[in-house]
C-alpha cells in the first residue's frame, strides 16, 4: 500500500497526534477537539487505544528515516 493512500494518510495522522498527545505536546484546543473525536467515533478510540498498548510495551520500533 502507498504511503499516499488515504487510510494511511488518516492512521498515520492519528499515530502522530497519539504521540504527540503521549508526550503531552498538544494545546488545550486539540486535545478538547481528540477527545470529543473519540466520543463519537469508535474506529479512533480503538486506533488510539492500539497505539497506547504498543507505547506501554516499550520495544524497539524500526527507524525508517
């Protein structure tokens, strides 16, 4: 799949704003507009859950850059 691809495009987003949001980088405006996200929308809550359990785990992820 290419890095373009519009569901990439979105989880890729969404993993940059879990990390952001882990590391306590967002505004007080992102993080009321994440969570009121996450209210609705089930699919997110999962990803981002997904995302703090592979964060909590600690291994090493590759580095593509």
């Amino acid at each position: 799949m290419e890095l373009t691809h519009e569901t990439v495009c979105k989880e890729l987003l969404l993993d940059l704003i879990c990390y952001e949001k882990s590391r306590g980088r967002l505004s007080p405006e992102m993080e009321y507009l994440l969570e009121k996200h996450l209210e609705r929308c089930r699919s997110c809550r999962r990803d981002i859950l997904d995302f703090r359990r592979l964060l909590q785990k600690n291994e090493t992820v590759p580095n593509f850059g």
